[in-house]
C-alpha cells in the first residue's frame, strides 16, 4: 500500500512538473518566433550597411578615419561577453563562458592589458567567483534589446576607441546562423574592417557601382560609427534569439523526459 501511494505521488509531482517545463516551452517558443523576426529583419540591414561601407571604402582609397585604423601595438583591448539573465537553457551560457575564458587567457598569455564589460546575471556570477572585476554589467537585455541603449554602449566604445582608452573591441557571444545552429563566437567590432563584407556577399553577386554626392569620403565619415552600432546591435539580437532557442530546446526535452518517466511508473 505504502508503495502503492508513493508511485501515485510521484506520478502526480511528475505531471506537475510537465505541465511547467511545457508552459515554459510555449514561452519560448512564442518569444523565439518575435526574437527570430527581429534578428532576421537586423541581419539583412547590417550586411547590407557594412556592404556599403566597404564598397565606399573601395571608392574612397585615401580615406582615413578613426574607426578603421588598426593600432601597430594593442596594448588595451575591451571584452564585452553577452549572456542571459536566467538560466534553464541548457549548454547557452557555458559554450559563451568557454569562448570568452579562452580569449582572457590568451590575452593574460600575450602580457595584454583588457577590460571587461558583462551582460548578463549568469555572466556576472561566473566572472566574480572567478575573483574578476568587470569594468561595467548589464542586466536590462532580455528577448527584446532596445536600439537606444545598445546605441548607448557602442557611444561609448566609439569615444573610447578614438581617444586611445581601447586599441581593440571584441564581443562574446553565440552567434545566430540558422533555427538549427548557433555557435559562440569572439568577434572584433573595432577597429572596422568592411573589406569582410567583401567575402560574405552572395556567391556571383558584384557590388554595385554609386555615383556620389557629396564625395564617398563624405557619406563614410558618417555611415561607418552607424555600421559599428548596427553590428553590435545585432550581436544582441542574436543572442536573444539563440537564448530562446536554447531554452526552447532544454524545456522540450524536459517535457519529453517527463513523459517517459509517467509511463514508466505508469506500466
């Protein structure tokens, strides 16, 4: 009898539990669907923009300007890590901690002086029991990034940047390819390199040829700190996209895990 009623309450915590790991795979999946819209609209703006700035770089070979120069020595380089405020979305965080743990050891190895910068709980927690002081934390960027404070940030990155505090900027990530693969990356925003916007043009496709006015010089003074702000922006919609995906993921093989178990104890 006594065991008789401990499967029966286990059953009933069991289907508890599905009903919430499901609940919280429904939240995720409708978030995932805005968040993908939203990265997907950010992914064809920015390849487009930083296509322009290179083909403006190509029109404009004497060009000189702050957010293009590559230091002879980088001394200074800022590491900012995005990751998520929650967790219970599987391997998310620990793949971007990884890339960016790799990085600051590389960067310890060449004797290099580096700043970090961290968005999100679960990054800040990391960092700090690792005995590291981030230079500043975020923890307002959930599935729904605001322009206007991402523009915030890059602000200041652009003034840091020109005023010699940083030689480089580099971001952590994971990075949005598809509904099926994302993958942790370390990119380096500054200095801007749109010659690489040279290689991710579709196969065949040429780049188009503009008439200016005023000169091309002109345009890219003003166009390359919107490329700088459009990339970073997206770095923060790929990663709340890829979050959802996560977590999507995790709750559905959770939901799946707890099926299993209710028919067990069910037979």
């Amino acid at each position: 009898m006594a065991n008789t009623r401990m499967l029966v309450n286990r059953r009933k915590a069991l289907r508890n539990i599905r009903k919430i790991t499901r609940t919280m795979e429904l939240i995720a999946t409708a978030r995932f669907k805005k968040a993908l819209d939203r990265a997907t609209e950010a992914e064809a703006y920015t390849r487009k923009i930083t296509e322009l700035a290179a083909d403006l770089s190509a029109s404009a070979t004497n060009l000189s300007h702050p957010l293009l120069q590559k230091r002879d020595e980088v001394r200074n380089t800022l590491l900012l890590v995005i990751g998520s405020n929650r967790g219970l979305c599987g391997g998310y965080n620990a793949g971007i901690l990884r890339e960016a743990n790799q990085r600051l050891q590389q960067l310890r190895s060449e004797s290099a002086n580096f700043s970090l910068e961290l968005s999100g709980k679960r990054p800040i927690t990391f960092f700090r029991y690792q005995g590291m002081k981030p230079e500043r934390t975020y923890t307002q960027f959930e599935d729904k990034p605001r322009f206007d404070e991402v523009e915030e940030i890059a602000n200041r990155y652009i003034d840091g940047f020109i005023g010699g505090k940083y030689d480089r900027v580099e971001v952590a990530y994971m990075k949005f390819l598809n509904a099926a693969r994302q993958t942790p990356v370390v990119e380096t925003l500054l200095p801007l390199s749109p010659s690489a916007a040279q290689r991710e043009r579709p196969q065949g496709e040429r780049a188009v040829e503009y008439e200016f006015l005023p000169s091309a010089a002109d345009i890219l003074q003003e166009l390359l700190p919107v490329s700088f702000k459009v990339r970073l922006f997206k770095c923060f919609l790929d990663a709340a996209v890829s979050e959802q995906i996560a977590r999507r993921v995790t709750m559905k093989q959770a939901t799946e895990n707890a099926d299993e178990m209710i028919k067990t104890l069910t037979r």
